[in-house]
C-alpha cells in the first residue's frame, strides 16, 4: 500500500495464487479497478512504493520505475 492512499501492489503467492507470481498489479481501491500491470520472466520477490518510484525485486535483478507513469527507471 502507497502510505495512506488507495494504491495498492499486488502479487500473486502462496498455495494456489489468485495472480500469477510474475505479475505485479496496481490495484486503485478507490475506483475498484486495475490502473496498472508489469510483467517479468522470473517470479517476484518483493515490492516497494515510494511517492514517486515503484521498486520490484526479482530472484536476480531490481527494477525502479517512475510512480507517475510507471515508466523503467533502471
């Protein structure tokens, strides 16, 4: 979750995931719909939101993008 805001990352995990592990899904609560998908090869290890980047950790390479338009950073 983005502090106090209603954007929320979400990846599948677990027994039998509900997205798949390679997908991460911005989810807007507020308008109850997705506003934003990233895809990778490998599966996902974690995820960070700043105000302004979206950081995704892979088994082995890390993404940054920019929050605003999700563009790759590095």
């Amino acid at each position: 979750m983005l502090y106090r805001s209603n954007i929320l990352a979400l990846v599948g995990g677990g027994s039998t995931p509900a997205f798949q592990t390679n997908k991460v899904l911005m989810w807007d609560d507020n308008q109850q719909k997705c506003i934003g998908e990233m895809s990778f090869k490998a599966p996902v290890k974690a995820v960070r939101l700043r105000k302004e980047k979206i950081v995704v950790v892979l088994e082995h390479k890390v993404y940054v993008y920019k929050f605003s338009d999700m563009k790759l950073i590095e």
